[in-house]
C-alpha cells in the first residue's frame, strides 16, 4: 500500500467514525485506535498517539460550540483537571513499559465500560460542604427553566478522574465515559452538564499526555495528519447531524461496533 | 476564549492539512509502513504537521494561562492555585516533548 492509499482509507475511516461519535454523542474517538490496529494493521502505540491527538482536537472544538451554551462548568473542569493531568502524566509515562497484549485487553475493557453507562434519574441534590467551599455547583438552562444544581462526594469524583486521567495516558483516549461516570453518577452533576465539562477537560487531559508521547516516540506524524483532518471534518458533519435528527437507532447499531471491537482487542491481548 | 479556541483549532488544523498535501506530494507512491517494524524517517512535510499538533496541544495551555490571570485578578486565590497548577503540570509534559522532538524527527 502507498502512502496515497494508505491516507486516503485512514482519512476515510477516521471520517466515518468522527461522524458516527458526534452523531451519537458517543465520541468518535475512542474507535479510532482498534480501527488503526485492526484495518491497517497499524502499530497499536502508533495508533494510541493518533487517537489522543484526534482526542484534542475534537475536545477543544465540541468546547467551542458548548461554551456559548452554558453547559461547560469550567471552574469543575479545572478542579477536575487537576485530577486528571496527573494521572495522565503517569499513564502517559508507563506506556512503553505495559506489556502490548495488556495494552490490547485494558483496551478493550475500557471500551466496554463506555458502553455501560446509563444516565440517571435526576433529581435536586444538596451540596456537601467540600462543594460548596470550591464552588462546585452551579445553574443550568433547561430550555428557558434556570435550575441550581448541587455536587456532591468530591473526594471520591477527583479519586475516578485521576484513574481516568491515567487510562487516558495510557490507552490515547478521552476516558469520556468514565469522566462522565464520575461527573453524573458519583458527583450528581446534570447529564448535560457533565458530558460537556467532561468534554471540556478532555482536551486538558490529553494535552497533559501529548508532550510525553513526543518523547516516548509514539507520535507519528504522517499517519495522524489523516486520522486528525477525518475526524475533525467528520465531527463538524455530524454535529451538525446530530441537531437535527433522532439517533437511537444510530447509537445502537454504533454500541454493537463497539462492543464487537471491544471483543476484538480482548481476543488479540490474551492471544498474544 | 470562543475565538482562541476556534481560531487555534483552524491554525492546527490547516498546518496539519499543509504538511500532509506536501508529505503526500513528496512521498505519495512510497509504501506506506505503520507495522511495529521500525517506520523509516519521511521528512518532507513533517515539520508542519508537528507544529500543527503543538499548536494544538498549546492550546489547553493558553486556557489555563488565561484563567489563571482572570482568576488572580478577581482575587480568586484557590481557582488562581488550581489553574496555575494544571498549567504547571501541562507546561511539564510539553517541554519533556518539545525538548526533544520538536525539529527532529524520530533520533535513534
């Protein structure tokens, strides 16, 4: 295959699965690696620097369409990403020593745990005193309601991001899903809230990796030029998409993919 | 902060798009090799699409460094200490890069 070739599927794919991730609120990111790996037979820290490189970039471009909208807390985002620059300097820093076929399995565990989570019911919380003293919680406009919301169990949120932050580093990803995880489910932010802060710090997590990975020689520029310009024109469409359209069918047919990818990375971890 | 954002997304990205068409001019019918074997060191166009990603990892950066200075100017002590901290801790992993790699591209 010539390096024609070679761009033109990777800008192809990447294209695909920017959409599919921003059409389904999903993420495309987090995809991008088992295709690399699996479709162009890419080496897998090769393509963990590509992925955490397309990771930024649709971070900071999702933040520049959420904060006009309100939804991105960004004095959580910096008290969060705290949490999650440290653990992503040391995740960053272990990734040529963690075994490739480990590599592949906490890959595809953490693609599975993306595919739990269910949102909450929610409902008004107080805030606890550790909150309220860093000025945690906030208002959301929900179509036209402002309503106050409260943040809870801070400690044990900023413990779940700086182990989201490590597999950030680790594995190239966003770890939005578990960055949300600790946001909705153990914090008590609203949904919304949390997916775009969660978005929000993203970016911060993954720029705390990217100087490690240009140390460590994971960064190949070549190949992520395609992965970066697919993922990013892919994002815009689909975002734009997304407005207009129910996607549930969408997001199932996108979970099963990733599911099966999932499979995937866990079947070539325990056979290498 | 909208329009860095934005404004610094588009500069990355058109970098990145600049060094790719001139990598693929250059090297285009070359066979392309992402294996875990060595990858060969392509030079022509990789200058840009490095700046690109560092554009682009800056980025969050420059973020932090403004919300430190808005936070020090409303006397905001603790949010000043937090965001200078995470700004700290990115202008570390980014010089461990940038030491390094910044013109070169792969010295084995």
């Amino acid at each position: 295959m010539t390096n024609i070739e070679f761009s033109l599927i990777t800008f192809l794919g990447s294209l695909l699965a920017g959409g599919l991730g921003a059409m389904t609120g999903l993420g495309g990111g987090i995809v991008i690696t088992p295709l690399l790996v699996f479709l162009m037979g890419v080496d897998i820290r090769f393509a963990i620097g590509a992925s955490l490189v397309a990771v930024i970039a649709t971070s900071i471009g999702s933040t520049a369409i959420n904060i006009s909208s309100g939804f991105t807390n960004i004095r959580s985002g910096i008290f969060l990403a705290t949490a999650t620059t440290c653990g992503a300097i040391i995740g960053a820093f272990l990734i040529n020593d963690v075994p490739t076929s480990a590599l592949f399995i906490l890959f595809g565990l953490v693609l599975l745990i993306a595919l739990l989570h269910t949102p909450r019911k929610e409902k008004e919380v107080i805030s606890s005193k550790l909150a309220t003293f860093l000025e945690l919680d906030g208002t959301i406009d929900d179509n036209g309601v402002i309503v106050h919301y409260g943040v809870r169990r801070v400690a044990l949120g900023w413990f779940i991001m700086l182990i989201a932050g490590f597999f950030s580093g680790l594995l190239g990803i966003g770890s939005g899903a578990l960055n949300v995880l600790a946001m909705d489910s153990i914090m008590k932010y609203p949904f919304k809230m949390a997916t775009a802060t969660s978005n929000f710090i993203m970016g911060i997590t993954g720029a705390a990796s990217i100087g490690i990975y240009f140390y460590s020689d994971i960064i190949e520029p070549t190949l992520i030029m395609p992965v970066i310009l697919g993922v990013f024109l892919g994002a815009i469409v689909g975002a734009k998409i997304h407005a207009k359209i129910e996607a549930k069918n969408l997001r199932r047919l996108f979970s099963i993919l990733i599911f099966l990818m999932a499979l995937l990375m866990i079947y070539r971890g325990i056979r290498s | 902060m909208k329009y860095l954002l934005r404004i610094g997304v588009c500069v990355a990205a058109l970098l990145i798009l600049l060094g790719g068409i001139y990598f693929l001019i250059e090297n285009g019918t070359a066979p392309a090799r992402y294996g875990s074997e060595n990858v060969e060191t392509q030079k022509e166009g990789i200058f840009f699409i490095n700046l690109g990603i560092i554009v682009l990892s800056c980025i969050p950066l420059i973020c932090m460094l403004l919300a430190f200075i808005i936070y020090a100017f409303k006397k905001d002590i603790l949010y000043a200490a937090l965001s200078f901290v995470v700004a700290a801790l990115l202008t570390y992993s980014l010089m461990i890069g940038f030491g390094i790699h910044f013109f070169l591209s792969s010295p084995k």
